[in-house]
C-alpha cells in the first residue's frame, strides 16, 4: 500500500514569491493534517481536514496560507508571499479519522517538503 | 492543553534494551498516550499508543504508571536503526475530536 505522497521534496524560492506543496493521502483516509516543522522543533499542526471541510484551521497565519483540499482526496498548502521565516519542513499526514474510537489510531505522515526562502 | 516532558537526549549499546521515560502530570482521564518516531529525514512514523494498561507490539512496549502521570517507551533491543527522534504525545481531546501537541522529543543516539 502506497503511504502519503507529497511533493515537491525540496524547494527553494526567493522571499515575496508564491509557493504551493501537494499532499496526496493514503486511500480511504478521511483526515488529512498539514503540519508545520521548524528545526529541532516537533511539528505543529496547521490545518486539518475531514473529507473537504477545514474543521481545525486555528493556527493557519491566513494572511498568507491557504490550503484547500479537491473532492476530500488530494490537497495543497499555499504560501504567498513567502517570508523568510518560513523556512521549515512541511508535513502532510492522513488517517482514517479523528473522531471517536476511529481518531485514537494512528496518523501516517508523508517525508515532508524542506522549504528554502532566501 | 496537557503537556509532556522528556530528555533532550539518550544514549545507548547497540542490542541493549532502552527506556525511553516520558512525564505527563496534568493528563486526563481521557487522554490516550502516543508515541512516534522520526528518522532523520523522514516524517514521523506511529510506534504504539494505550490508555491505562501497558501495551506490547513488534516495534516496542509501553508502560504506563498506575496514575498515569508517567510512561517508558520500551526498546527491548535497540539497533542502529532505531536511532531517532522519539515523541511522547497525548491525544488532546477538545469537543470530542483528537489532536496531537509534539514536544521536542528525546533524541536517541545508538552505539555500535
């Protein structure tokens, strides 16, 4: 079974330009996690989705993130502009659900996008 | 929001057994105990959870204390593969839905 697909894997832009990572999650997942992971930091939620709809977008800076998921498969995470203390990995998780018994499994991550802002 | 503590670091043998101790004081009744891995270069990846009783699969055990304000993450052979970031995590639990905090994890170094 394929895990959690993201790409791109690296990625380097200069500061004030857009940028969009692709998270494509595990067959079946009806959650879908975009976490945000600084250097010798653990990661940090920033949007969470069941199927489509954005239920937990608290930490989201909406000022310049968006994200949005098609037809509650795929999903992309977008920075415009991009600022220098963006630079950090970006995680992409799924799992088959976060409420109930079913949101006490376990969430599976993908390898995640290093973003380079200079 | 309930919080964990765990040493930056740890250092073990190749082949010998690891416990890896988490603190949780403020953890709730309903709080399940997480914990996953991350390799170097890699997301994290699920190790093994529980609730109250200790817990055993093919990647490790948990203990947990009998007031579950502590846990040990059970490595029962520890290979230079097993060399990782390792979080200890409690499922929050606001409204019904789950969500995990990460800390800074323990970060274990295996010799051979």
């Amino acid at each position: 079974e394929a895990g959690v697909v993201q790409s791109p894997r690296y990625k380097i832009i200069e500061k004030k330009q857009p940028v969009a990572f692709w998270c494509n999650p595990i067959s079946g997942h009806n959650t879908l996690y975009w976490y945000l992971q600084n250097l010798g930091q653990g990661p940090e939620l920033l949007i969470r989705y069941e199927n489509e709809e954005a239920v937990d977008d608290s930490q989201l800076p909406k000022d310049r993130f968006s994200a949005e998921r098609l037809k509650g498969v795929d999903s992309t995470l977008k920075i415009q502009p991009a600022e220098l203390g963006d630079s950090a990995v970006y995680l992409c998780a799924s799992s088959l659900s976060s409420t109930g018994l079913a949101g006490v499994g376990e969430q599976y991550f993908g390898p995640g996008t290093r973003l380079t802002v200079t | 929001d309930a919080k964990t503590t765990q040493p930056n670091s740890m250092e073990s043998n190749e082949e010998e057994p690891v416990h890896l101790p988490c603190n949780h004081s403020t953890i709730s009744g309903t709080d399940y105990i997480h914990w996953y891995r991350q390799l170097p270069s890699q997301g994290p990846e699920y190790v093994i959870h529980g609730l109250t009783s200790n817990v055993n699969n093919r990647m490790a055990s948990l203990a947990i204390a009998e007031d579950r304000k502590s846990s040990t993450l059970i490595l029962h052979r520890a290979t230079l593969r097993d060399a990782a970031v390792y979080y200890c995590i409690l499922r929050d639990l606001p409204s019904g839905t789950y969500k995990y905090i990460f800390g800074t994890g323990t970060r274990l170094k295996v010799l051979a």
